[in-house]
C-alpha cells in the first residue's frame, strides 16, 4: 500500500448531491465543483486529510450510469474545475480519490448504442445483463479485452490529472481476476496511487489477493457497531473484532459508519446518544477510517429501496461552512477530539483489538501496535458500570476505583495503557 495511506482520514462526498446539481443529465455546463473547494478549509479542521469524491464524470442521472468517462458531468463543470480542485486539495496536503465506476455504465453510453457485443452480453432477442435488476445500468463484459484496456485507460488518463487513487465500485460484483489484469498495468505508471474495493459481502481476504487491491471497505465491521449499540449485544462485535484482526493479517480495511449507500448513522442508531460510542470504536481500531460528509454534524437521511431512495442521503451543503445550521457543532467537536486522537497514534492504522469483557450492556476491549496500546471501555445500560479499564483518562468519562473505570449510563471513555 503506498505510504501516505498510512497517515489518510477520508471526507467522503456525493459531489452532485453536495453541490445541488440537478437529478437528471443537462447539456449545458455549470461551474458548481468550484464549490467544493470552500470545503477543504473545513476539511482540515475537521482533521481529515483525504477528499474521497462520489461520481463525478457524465452521467444520465445519479453519476453510476456513466456516460463518458473522460469528460466532467456538466452539471459539475469541466476538466479545468476539476484540476484547480485538484490544485488546491494538494496544496492543503490533501489527498483525492475518484469513484470508478467500472462494473456497469448508462443505457447512453455509446459502445450499447452501437450494440458492440465485445462490451457487453448481449443476448438472442436483445436482452442483456444488467445491474442487480437496475436495467439503466448495462453490465460491461469484464472477459474482453477491449473493456480491460478500456478501464486501464481511463484510471491513468485521471491519475495522470491529478488524482491519488480509486474506489472500484461495485467491486463484489466484478470478477477478482479482471483487476489482475488492469492493475498491474496502472501500477507500473502509478506505484503510489490507492486502489480499493467496495465490498459488501464475500471473502474479503481472497479478492484482494487475487485481484491485487489495497483495501476492501469493511461492511462487516459498519453494520456490528450499530447492531451492537442498537440490540444491546456486545457479542456481536466482539466476534467481528475477532474476524477484523484477520483481515489485518493481509491489508487494512477501509472502515467507515457511513456513506452514500446507507441510512445515516444518526438515523440508523436507536439511541442518539450511543452516536460517541461508535465513533470511538472506527478511531480505536486499525484500518483506514472514511467519515461521510454531514456525519460530522449529525445529519439525519433514511435510505429507501425504490427510485430516488438514495437522495435523502445524499443531501445539498450550503456553499461556505459558516452557512451550517448550529445545531452540528457539538457533533463536529466530537469528530475533532477523536480523529485527532487517531492522528496522535498513527499506529492504530494496523492495531489489533483484543476483547477482554463483555456483557451485552458493557465491552472493554485493548487495541495495540507497534508504538502503543489504548484501553476502551463502553457502557450502554442505563446505570453505571465499572469497567476493568484503567491508565490516564484521554477522551470519555470514567472515575477510577476500586476494580477499574466507572463509567457512566450510556457513557464510555479511552485510556492510555
């Protein structure tokens, strides 16, 4: 993995949802990725250090039925907007990474309108194969080699610009072996960019290893910090801290509460006030953290499985930061404290995670590496509980006695081993 991961905290964004851009494709160019650049300041603030960026070349609606890859949607911009982001995002030390993707494009992208079967399955009748039941996303043909040196092509044409890395889209439903062959040629022009996968389910470990990834996004972890917090079952994530260790025997997960694809966290959690607790599990354990845009300041959006259910997570920001509505800050201070707790203790990034209480209400676990350890305690019963946690208090709550930490109802805290 290039070494300047090893430092990244991710700000994800939806690009045309951020800027407010229209739902559907227009012909016309409008200059709203300028508007991004006023968010880098904030960025930092927030002590991040990466911009991740959504979708942001021509599409036909919500950027993942592309259309042309080596234009910017017009409802963003052009190519020059893009740059003097890019421009700016370096010279703040940050970090960019594109969304590819490359598993499926629009009905409009022309290779289907020439009804190229080199690109595609098509079949007898004029069926073809399309994205989990999405017939607008039309399903490359990942066995042809015009489609391989296709996606070569366009991630070198965007490195080349300027930008530090990849998410492959969609990663699960793309053969592992299609990426043996288009990495190792962007590699050998690009040591140093990132690549990850997105991948909701299936053996993590064997497709980064045989399609050469750096990082896979780590859906399992996401979805125990909120059932374990929501269900009161902290055997739930202790068994996947289990399963986390693992991976990190073979790479570094990018470990996330939310994003694009999913309920927000604020919505999501039963109990609002569990929100610190799951925050200081992703600082707590290795991986590469990604904070969702608007997470930061408890944004609230339900996602729905229907037309249009994405949007409500994929909210418009104003276009300068003061314009926030206040009722983030306290949220936004949260993120501050224990990102920055994480920037202090680069070695977390490959820290292993043993737990050694749990109850359904109560967890203490220590996570260590090369340079430290941090003892974590979580309580979410509603009485105080002492946990086995002790050592300087260095965010949380707890009161040294007799037996450990007590921790408040509802409360937790991090300790220095």
């Amino acid at each position: 993995m290039p070494d300047w991961v090893h430092h990244v905290v991710w700000w994800q964004i939806h690009p045309l949802g951020f800027v407010d851009a229209p739902l559907t494709a227009q012909p016309e160019v409008v200059h709203r990725l300028p508007r991004v650049e006023a968010w880098l300041d904030y960025l930092i603030e927030l002590g991040a250090s990466g911009l991740a960026l959504g979708p942001i070349f021509t599409s036909a609606s919500h950027g993942y039925d592309t259309i042309d890859y080596y234009r910017i949607d017009p409802r963003l911009g052009d190519e020059a907007d893009f740059a003097h982001l890019v421009e700016q995002a370096h010279a703040r030390g940050i970090r960019v990474l594109l969304d590819g993707v490359f598993n499926h494009v629009g009905r409009d992208f022309p290779m289907f309108q020439e009804g190229r079967a080199d690109w595609f399955h098509l079949y007898p009748g004029g069926e073809y194969e399309h994205f989990e039941g999405h017939r607008d996303l039309v399903t490359l043909n990942h066995g042809s080699p015009v489609v391989v040196d296709f996606v070569v092509d366009v991630m070198c044409h965007w490195l080349e610009r300027g930008a530090d890395g990849w998410r492959l889209d969609a990663a699960y439903a793309i053969p592992a072996g299609f990426w043996a062959q288009v990495l190792p040629r962007v590699r050998e022009r690009f040591p140093q960019a990132y690549i990850v996968g997105e991948m909701i389910h299936g053996d993590y470990v064997a497709y980064v290893q045989e399609a050469g990834l750096d990082s896979v996004t780590e859906y399992e972890l996401w979805k125990a910090i909120w059932s374990s917090l929501n269900d009161r079952n902290f055997h739930e994530l202790t068994w996947t801290l289990g399963r986390h260790n693992g991976f990190l025997e073979h790479y570094v997960p990018l470990t996330f509460l939310g994003n694009h694809d999913v309920t927000r966290i604020a919505s999501k959690l039963t109990d609002e006030q569990h929100y610190p607790h799951a925050l200081a599990i992703l600082m707590t354990v290795g991986g590469t953290p990604s904070i969702y845009a608007g997470d930061e300041q408890g944004f609230r959006g339900i996602k729905e499985d229907r037309p249009g259910g994405d949007d409500e997570v994929r909210q418009a920001f104003p276009e300068h930061p003061a314009d926030l509505a206040p009722f983030g800050e306290g949220w936004f201070r949260m993120h501050q404290e224990l990102i920055g707790l994480r920037r202090r203790h680069p070695w977390l990034e490959r820290a292993r995670t043993d737990v050694y209480h749990v109850t359904d209400d109560q967890i203490a676990y220590r996570s260590h590496g090369e340079g430290g350890a941090l003892l974590v305690g979580l309580n979410v019963g509603d009485g105080g509980a002492v946990l086995p946690v002790g050592g300087p208090v260095i965010a949380g709550q707890g009161q040294p006695v007799e037996g450990g930490m007590l921790i408040p109802e509802h409360g937790w805290v991090i300790c220095e081993d």
